[in-house]
C-alpha cells in the first residue's frame, strides 16, 4: 500500500549521531502514513546495530538497506527504488527532524504541481561554525528558466515527488554528493526537476537541526570540495540542451556576484568547472 511519505537516510560510519537522528523520528507526529528507510552506505562501525536499536522505537515500517558502492547518491538511489511514499523526504545522519516538519511537508505537496520541497535548516549547536544551514522564515517558490543557485537546496533537509524520480526525472547523479567526486547532489538533481517543468518550494515550517559539529577550521576544508561541486553542477547544467538563455544569464550574474565576493571561491568554481568536463572526456 502506497505511503504518504518515506523518509530516508544515508549513513556510513556514523553509528552514533546515526543513532540520535532515527531516535529523533520516533518523537515525529504525522497524521499520514510513512516509512523509514535506512542505508547502510558500507559502514565498517556499528552503524547497523545502532540503527537496528534505534528503529525499534520508531512506530512505522522500517528497513534497513546495504549499498557497497561509494557515495550518498548510489546509497539515495537505492532508497528510491523501493520506496513506498507519495514522497521521498531526505535528511541526514547528524540531523534531528522536528516533530511537526512531516505535517508542514505533506501540505506542501497538495500542489500537483510541486516536485520538490526545501526545509529550513537550525544549527543544533549554536558554538558550532555557522554554515550548513539556512534559516530563512520567508516562504520561496522556484521555477525555470532561473537558476537555482547554492544553497536553498541542502541534501539534510529536501524532499521530491517520488513518481517524477522513477518516471520522469531520474534520481540522484551518483558523481555528485558525500562520499563521491564532487558535492551537489542536492541542487543537481532540484535543477533538474525545474528544467522538466516543475516547480519547487522553500518552506519554513519542514524544519530540521543540523548537529554538524564543524568550527572554522574544519569547515575551511570543505570549501573546495563545495565549490568545485557548484562548478561541476554549472558546468553539466550548462551542457543540457534545456538550458536556454535566462538560464545562463543568471549563472552568469551569479558567478559575478560570486567574483565580486571571493576570488578564490570563483576559481574553485572555475576548477570544479573544468574537472568535470575533463572527466566526460576519459
């Protein structure tokens, strides 16, 4: 019987917070039915025993599943392929879904014409360094021929309509996300969504806290792997025939507002750019 919503997350090697994340789902109330999918992205820690124990105190159907290869968008697909919900919500394994934030998303997908949701996300520790978030009150729409630009789309916090994933659109780029060659994931496939006619939204109300545990420093060594992601994502949006003119003036204006702020984030950019195209040509 088809669900209302199947929530999903990836793990490897995160037994621990893994384990905080699913004990945070059994405190969720949904009026809807809805599932819990858990990857075991080839963990060699406790994740498995961890999340047994913890899926135990959740009150819904729940399973857990084993991808050996690499990256969170081998793990995500996986999921997709036996979903069960209308929905297909994606978080992460250092994040804590708040009690009503299935209620809030339910309700944004009664637009027919919705394909995918973003969430707002809280830092859960307010000591760590503020970044992975996006705490927007403001309700946003999105829709083609703009460009959806880095940050209004976090893995930790999205959800897509799932028929369009299996029919139509196609799931995660298994070369984008954690764990594979460039980050991105996230907006890659949104973009997507936008470039076959659907439209997405930001909502306020499908809140998340994202335990990341960064300080400067650590998140000081992610940057590259981020903008290099952002540019391998331009560089195979701009590749796609759907990708008209509006769609490249504001790339265009983003990256220049971009250059504006940091040169050396526009060079990464620019890197992640010319990685990409050099590996569609190996």
């Amino acid at each position: 019987m088809m669900k209302e919503i199947s929530v999903i997350i990836c793990s490897k090697n995160r037994g621990a917070s893994l384990e905080a994340a699913i004990e945070a789902l059994s405190r969720v109330q949904f009026g809807g039915s809805w599932e819990v999918i858990i990857v075991d992205n080839a963990s060699t820690d406790d994740t498995q025993q961890r999340a047994a124990r913890a899926l135990a105190k959740v009150p819904v159907p729940s399973r857990i599943i084993h991808e050996a290869r690499p990256g969170n968008g081998h793990g995500r697909n996986s999921a997709i392929a036996i979903a069960e919900g209308k929905v297909a919500f994606f978080t992460d394994d250092d994040c804590i879904v708040e009690p009503d934030a299935l209620n809030a998303l339910s309700k944004e997908f009664v637009d027919p014409t919705v394909g995918f949701v973003a969430g707002r996300i809280n830092l859960f520790n307010p000591l760590d360094h503020l970044c992975c978030y996006f705490y927007s009150s403001k309700p946003l729409s999105f829709s083609a021929p703009w460009f959806l630009k880095p940050g209004f789309v976090q893995g930790s916090n999205m959800a897509f309509r799932l028929s369009a994933l299996v029919e139509e659109v196609g799931g995660f780029d298994p070369i984008f996300g954690a764990g594979a060659r460039f980050a991105g994931e996230d907006l890659e496939l949104a973009m997507r969504f936008l470039l076959a006619g659907w439209k997405g939204k930001y909502s306020p109300d499908v809140v998340v806290r994202h335990n990341h545990g960064r300080d400067f420093n650590a998140y000081r060594k992610l940057e590259g792997f981020y903008d290099e992601g952002v540019g391998a994502y331009i560089e195979k949006l701009t590749r796609d025939p759907r990708c008209g003119l509006l769609t490249r003036v504001s790339i265009g204006a983003y990256l220049a507002r971009l250059g504006a702020r940091s040169n050396e984030a526009l060079e990464r950019v620019r890197q992640g750019r010319t990685q990409f195209a050099a590996m569609l040509q190996q």
